[in-house]
C-alpha cells in the first residue's frame, strides 16, 4: 500500500479513536485502572464483544458505571434514548419485536409459524431498521459527545495520553513501514534482474514468477514483523492495541491480494505472463483487483477497528450494509464495462455453427444480466442477512460452475469419442469415397440426442442445487406418472423417425437405382408427402392420448366434417381421385410435353389435384385434373421425326429420294444429334401429288424430346444436298394457257422487264397512236383454272415476282 493511503488511514483511525479514548483516559487520569469497555454512553457498555474480552472491572470502574446508569435514568430524556437504543440492539440480535409498553415488555416473535428464507428476511429488515434507528440515536447524542470529548481533553493529563497514544500508534506504523522500506532496497537489484531476464518456455516463465512473488512477499513480511514487534514494547490500551493490530492486518491482507494479483496478471512484466492476456487487458484487471481489495479490506477493518474502539453494533451493522452497496455497485460498472470484451470471447469459443453455437451466442448477448442479477442477489443476501444465506449462495456458485464444467467436459469427451470411432482410415475412405458418409448418416442426430441427454441433467442438477428440487418432484407419484408419459411420447417420437428414415432411405435407394425414371420423379414426392401427413396425424393423435386427452370425440368430429367437406367439395374429390389414377398409370411426369386439352407444354410440377405446363412462350397453365378428358404426350419412351420435302414434277424421285436417306444417314452417324436418334432413317415413300409439287415423306425414330431438333437439322441439310445436286424444291405455281388461232399457232408471249418509270406510257403522236390500234396483236387466253388461285398460293409468289421486277 502507498505511503499516503496509509497514512490517510492511520489518521481516520486517530480521529476515531480520539472521542472513544477520551473516556478511558480520563478515568486513568483520575487513578482509576484503564476499562477496555466503552463508556457507557456510547451506549454499547452491556451489549458491546469488546466487553466481554476484560477481565471483572475494579471496584472504582464498577460504581462509576452504576453511577452513570442511576444518572441516565434519573433523567427522563436520557432514559427514553437509552430504552430506545436497548430495544433497537434486541432487535438486531434475536429478531423480536419489542414493543415500549407501561409494564413489563413482552415479545412477540416476528413469524413463529414459519422457518423459512422468508422468516429470516423479515426478521433481517427489522435488523436494518434497528440499525438506522440506532444511528439516529448516534446523530442525537453526537453534541453531546462532542462536548464531552472537549471537556475530557481541557484536562492536561488528558490530552497527555491521548498524545502519547497517537505517538505510539505512528511509531508502529513507522518502524514497519522503514523495514518495508530496507527491504525493497535490498531486494530491488535482485527484482530487477529476475524481470529482465529472458524468459524461455513455460517452465522458466513460471520460475522467474515465483522468484519475483516470494521478492515482493519478503517487504511485507518484513513490515508485520517490525509493526508487531514494535507493538510488543510499547505501552497501549488494550483496545487501541487491538484497533492498531486490525489496521496492521489490514495492510497485509491487502498488500498480499495484490502481489497474488500481479503473479497472475502480471501487468508490469509481460515477458513472465502465463495466461494469453494482452498489456491493455492486464493492467486494467489489476487495476480493478486493486479498487476491490482496498475498498473491501480496508473498509471492513475499518468498520472492525471502529466497533472495537466502542461503536455501536447496530450503527457498524448500517455502515457495513453501505459498504456492500458501494462494492455492488463497482461490481456492476465492472461487468457493463466487460460486457463487449467477454462476448467477444465467448462467441469465439468452439463452433461456430450447431445447437450448442446458438447457445453460446445467447449467453454472450445477456451474460451481463445474469452476472448484475447475481450481484443483485448477493447484496440481498448480505443486506437481510438470511440465515445461512450467503453461505448457501457461495456453496450454490460452486457447485453450478462445478456441475457446468463437469458437463461441458463430459459433452466435449463424448463428441472426441464419437469422432474418433465413427471415422474411417483413410484407407478405407480412399477405396469407398462414398461409404463414410452412408455409414455415419444418423450421427449428427444421435449427437445430438447425446448432447440434450447431458445438458438436460445438468439443468436438473443445477436446479437440484438451488434449492428446486426437481429429483424429489420426480420421485413422486405425480413425477412418475409423468416420466412415464414422457418415455412414452419419447418412444413414440422415436417410431415415427425411425420409420420417416426408412422410407426416406428406401426412396432414395429407388432414386438411385433409377435414375432416369419420371415417374419416379414424379410419384415419390407425392408418396412422401402422402406418408408424412398419415404419420403425423396418426403421432399426434397417440401423443394428444399419452398426455390425458380422450381423442375419441376428436375421431368422430374428424369424421364428420371430412364427410361434410366430401359432400362439399365433389370438384376438389374428383380432381384428387382423377390425379391419384393418372400418376399411378404414369401418364403424365414431370418433363413430359403433353398436350392437355386446348394446352400444350412442358409439365413442370404434378401435384394431387393440378398439373403445370409452361409453353413455348414461357406461359404457365394450371390444370385441374378433374378437366382432362384425353391426354396427348410427345415424350413418352420414344418419338418419330416426320420429314416431308416438296421436289418439282421435272425432278427424279428415285433421286431425291436416294439424296434424303443419305443426309439422314451421315445425320446418325456424325452431327451432334447422332446420339438421339435411335434407329436408321425410314423412308416412307410419295406422300402426295400436289398441283405445283411431289411431296416425299421419310421419318427418324429418336429419344423423347429429341424429334424437334433432329427435324429442323434434317430440313437445314436437305436444302443445302438439293442445292448442290441441283434439284428444285418449287414454289407453289399455275400453268397459263394462251390458246391458237385456226391454224393452231399459238402466238408468243413477250414478258419484258421493265421499271416503274419504263411502264408510264410516253407522249406519242396521233399517227403512231392509231396506227398501233390498227395493227392487231396477239391473242392472250387465261387459263379456266388461272383464276382460282388460293390464298395460301398467292403469298408465297408474291416475294418471287417482287425479285423478278427489281
């Protein structure tokens, strides 16, 4: 402790001690022998332990005390705060009620039904209110001990030995402090040498720490000795000896707390630090090891030496419940000060994912509310002053931070041996890559049921200890029935998981076994979702059965209104029936293009009731199965690429015919539609004589879906081997008859080229004019059929003749 603490403290004790010492004093001066009792008008003479430690009192000493009590109840005043005083000391000691009354007082336990916490609290306030009530009396009687203590110290002698007192009580404390003093001078080198050494390995880290410990255990050591054997010569009261003997103790207890501090945290030699703590962390845990250990020790030394110099007990009982609300209320800055730092740490430990992250992460969140309310607690405790309270309270932290270890240990024990025996060599991992996750694939979930086991034992047990008993609940009739619905709910649970993980594994089994199966694709989803809700209705009905329900009304209702919704919803029931025979009769699955009444699409999603095809144009149709009356599937195992080509009459068929087997042959054997086309190329033959064209039909037989594509590449190739082999694919056309004249000449037809500007007729003369109308020309004759021109015939030459003319 610094020099100037110490002395701040030595001087409050003298100017304690002074008024209390008065007393003693002045009766010695009057030659009677030195009482270690306080007088009687501190008002503790008969209930104070500093009592008790005298031997008998002298004669003298006896009847000034009778002298001085006849003179307080002589007077009526003095009287009622000496009665006042009396009743509050009883109150605070037995926790009876005493109540001033003209006879004798009769007490009245405060609770005598009861033996409880509760008992103990009420009796603790009425402690607290004695001790207030006795510091008021202290307040009231403070002039008056004041100008007792003046007059006491207007006595030369007097003020002599109180002199002489204060002398020796610094001499004391001055010798101890000079051999502290010597002692770190001797030492210093040694320490200074000891701290720049380097430091290699744990070993010589934790050496060097203890060498310097024991260094600066030696000054302190050196200062209790020379205080108490200073102490021994001198000649003091016995109870400033005892007063100067607490604050010698004091300053020990103290020092030693810090320097147990500094071996841990080290703040001042990072180099011989054993705990992985940065400079910033461990000079501020030192600073705060340093404000608790002063204000604690010191402050209840203080309180200590004061009641031992003759303060009254309820008075030191107040001024202690003020020191603990002052340390509760340091221990609450000090968690909202660490509250971040130590969520920080706490959401780095372990996993980052899982049950047992959430967990931590809740606790580093509301930590601090935990750690004020226990706080909270503690200062209850102590404050009321329940019977066994604070001890409870200790013993209960322990176990708790016991049981939560042990837990922990036991959990993180538990993960390493499941880690351990279900992991395979990495022989056997190199030569079925697949097998270890199969093999390991219910053990996250047993894991975790493992974990929940351990955590929920240690919950009971941390309730065990604090006082809920949940075991002797349990043992009870009511807690075994009720363990027993629990196993039974628990077994039911397990039934439906296991079988939920059969059938899941058995339709994963079929997934694989077949992976290209629509219809598997299709029906398992809707098999699955059928099993789980019959395996939830039938769990949950079993589980609301365990718990005490009569689920029998439950079944008739049920039954009751599925008829009333049967009746009411035929549409939705045909619907569902419907899809329930078209899935089992795999008509439909999902990537089939089917053509669903006016819809035609890509089925993209089969439930019970609708199917959902998405067009061409990316639409979406909903269709109700209970609308399907005929079902038109592209895709179904196989599909036929029907190819028609249009030749003119003038080409050869046999030619064209030979030219289109051959494309389709190089198409199935090179080409990247090679693969989809699964037989040779059928040609099918002439199709039909059309007016303007022959049309030859052949067809490719190809995997689902794939007929479109090989269709459009057949038609790309065709076209480009007829332009090479020069073989006309014609437009559509008509043949124009111009008929003969009687000598069955037909006159010829000039077809001329010309402009839009060539075609306006050009200014002529009359001459030319009329001579060009004399001339005859010609004769033009239409075919009967030239006029019944369709439209679909003339579209298609409306581009050719726009070519011809540009």
């Amino acid at each position: 402790m610094p020099l100037r603490a110490l002395s701040r403290l030595v001087l409050a004790l003298c100017f304690l001690a002074l008024p209390l010492l008065a007393g003693p004093l002045a009766a010695q001066t009057a030659g009677a022998p030195t009482s270690i009792a306080p007088p009687p008008a501190s008002g503790a003479s008969a209930a104070e332990p500093a009592a008790g430690g005298s031997s008998a009192p002298a004669p003298e000493v006896r009847q000034a005390d009778l002298r001085a009590l006849l003179d307080t109840l002589s007077d009526n005043e003095a009287r009622a705060r000496f009665l006042s005083r009396l009743r509050a000391l009883l109150d605070s000691e037995t926790g009876v009620a005493t109540t001033p009354a003209a006879g004798p007082v009769a007490a009245q336990p405060l609770a005598p039904d009861r033996d409880d916490w509760l008992s103990g609290a009420t009796q603790s306030l009425g402690a607290f209110s004695g001790s207030v009530l006795s510091l008021v009396g202290e307040i009231e009687q403070l002039p008056a001990q004041v100008e007792q203590l003046f007059t006491d110290l207007s006595d030369p002698l007097v003020l002599e030995r109180v002199g002489w007192a204060v002398t020796m009580i610094i001499a004391v404390l001055a010798a101890a402090l000079l051999a502290e003093f010597l002692a770190k001078r001797l030492l210093a080198g040694l320490r200074r040498a000891i701290e720049a050494r380097p430091a290699r390995g744990l070993f010589m880290r934790a050496l060097l720490l203890a060498l310097r410990t024991l260094i600066d255990i030696v000054p302190i050591a050196a200062f209790a000795a020379a205080a108490f054997g200073v102490l021994a010569l001198v000649e003091l009261a016995f109870i400033v000896r005892l007063a100067v003997v607490t604050v010698i103790n004091a300053n020990v207890l103290a020092r030693l707390i810090l320097v147990g501090a500094r071996a841990v945290l080290t703040p001042d030699a990072p180099q011989m630090r054993l705990f992985p703590l940065d400079h910033e962390s461990a000079a501020y845990g030192y600073l705060w090891v340093r404000r608790f250990t002063y204000t604690l020790v010191y402050g209840h030394f203080l309180l200590r030496a004061a009641w031992v110099l003759g303060l009254a007990l309820p008075t030191y009982l107040f001024f202690s419940n003020v020191l603990a609300l002052f340390v509760a209320g340091m221990c609450v800055v000090f968690v909202l000060q660490v509250r971040a730092g130590v969520g920080q740490r706490l959401r780095r430990l372990g996993a980052r994912e899982g049950r047992a992250a959430r967990l931590r992460n809740a606790v580093a969140d509301f930590w601090h509310v935990l750690a004020i309310a226990y706080v909270i607690a503690g200062f209850l405790v102590w404050t009321l002053d329940v019977d066994g309270g604070f001890a409870f309270l200790a013993r209960a932290t322990l176990l708790s931070l016991l049981t939560l270890g042990l837990a922990a240990a036991v959990i993180a024990l538990m993960l390493r041996a499941f880690e351990r025996v279900f992991k395979l060599n990495a022989e056997m991992r190199a030569r079925y890559p697949l097998l270890e996750a199969r093999a390991n694939r219910y053990l996250p979930a047993l894991r975790s049921a493992m974990q929940g086991l351990v955590m929920l034992v240690a919950a009971l047990v941390l309730l065990e200890i604090w006082g809920a008993r949940p075991f002797e609940r349990l043992a009870s009739e009511g807690g075994r029935l009720a363990v027993g619905r629990l196993i039974s709910i628990g077994v039911v649970v397990l039934i439906g998981l296991v079988l939920w993980e059969i059938s899941t594994a058995f339709a994963e089994r079929l997934r694989v076994a077949n992976p290209n199966s629509t219809r598997l694709k299709t029906l398992l989803p809707f098999l699955q979702n059928a099993f789980r809700v019959v395996l939830l209705t039938i769990g949950s009905l079993i589980l609301l059965s365990e718990i005490g329900i009569n689920i029998a009304p439950l079944l008739a209702g049920a039954g009751v209104l599925g008829l009333a919704i049967g009746f009411g919803a035929q549409t939705l029931v045909k619907d569902v029936i419907t899809g329930v025979f078209i899935l089992m009769e795999d008509t439909i699955s999902v990537g089939d293009v089917v053509e669903v009444g006016a819809h035609a699409g890509l089925v993209e999603k089969i439930t019970i009731r609708t199917v959902h095809m998405r067009d061409f144009d990316g639409n979406v149709h909903s269709i109700p199965f209970g609308e399907v009356q005929t079902v038109k599937n592209m895709s179904k195992d196989f599909a036929y690429a029907v190819v028609d080509v249009r030749v003119a009459y003038r080409e050869s068929i046999d030619e064209a015919l030979a030219l289109m087997a051959e494309v389709a042959a190089d198409m199935a054997a090179n080409g990247p539609l090679a693969e989809t086309i699964i037989e040779p190329f059928e040609v099918v033959g002439v199709e039909a004589l059309d007016p303007s064209h022959i049309q030859l039909r052949g067809r490719f037989k190809t995997r689902p879906l794939g007929q479109w594509n090989v269709r459009r590449e057949f038609y790309r190739r065709i076209k480009a081997a007829f332009d090479v082999r020069g073989i006309e694919m014609p437009y559509p056309h008509q043949t124009v008859y111009l008929g003969t004249d009687k000598k069955g000449m037909a006159p010829p037809l000039r077809v001329v080229n010309q402009s839009a500007e060539e075609l306006a007729p050009p200014a002529r003369p009359r001459r030319a004019a009329a001579r060009a109308a004399a001339t005859p020309g010609p004769m033009i004759e239409e075919h009967p059929g030239a006029r019944e021109r369709s439209e679909e015939d003339e579209e298609p030459m409306l581009p050719a003749i726009e070519e011809r003319r540009q």
